[in-house]
C-alpha cells in the first residue's frame, strides 16, 4: 500500500461524496447523508499516514487503493 498524507485522504474522501462537517484542532471530521459513520482524519503538514489508521479509514469509507 502506497502512503498517502492525511489531506490526500480527504481529498480522495471528498470525491467519493463525504462532506467536512466540522474541524477540531488538526482533525477533519467527515460524514456522508445516509450513512452512520464518521471518519476523522488527522490532517497534519504532510506528514502520511501510518499504514494501519490508512487502512481503517479506507475500510469505514470504502475506498480502494485506486481510489487515492
């Protein structure tokens, strides 16, 4: 799995139709209509990603590795 920044994740997010719903601190905290979950992605400089809150945040948005 290739590593991605924090803002390349919301912005991958962002296309697959979640929305910002609010920022607290270094988190953007994005919701979708219809959906339950919430995924907070900690948005910091350019720092990536470690791999393992790379793959559950991918998980809960349901996104794939050619969707970043």
């Amino acid at each position: 799995m290739k590593s991605v920044s924090g803002r390349d994740l919301a912005r991958a997010v962002e296309r697959k139709g979640w929305t910002l719903l609010r920022v607290h601190g270094s988190h953007h905290i994005y919701g979708k209509p219809g959906c339950m979950v919430r995924l907070s992605i900690p948005v910091h400089e350019h720092r990536d990603l470690k791999a393992g809150l790379l793959k559950h945040l991918m998980k809960l948005a349901e996104l794939s590795e050619d969707d970043l």
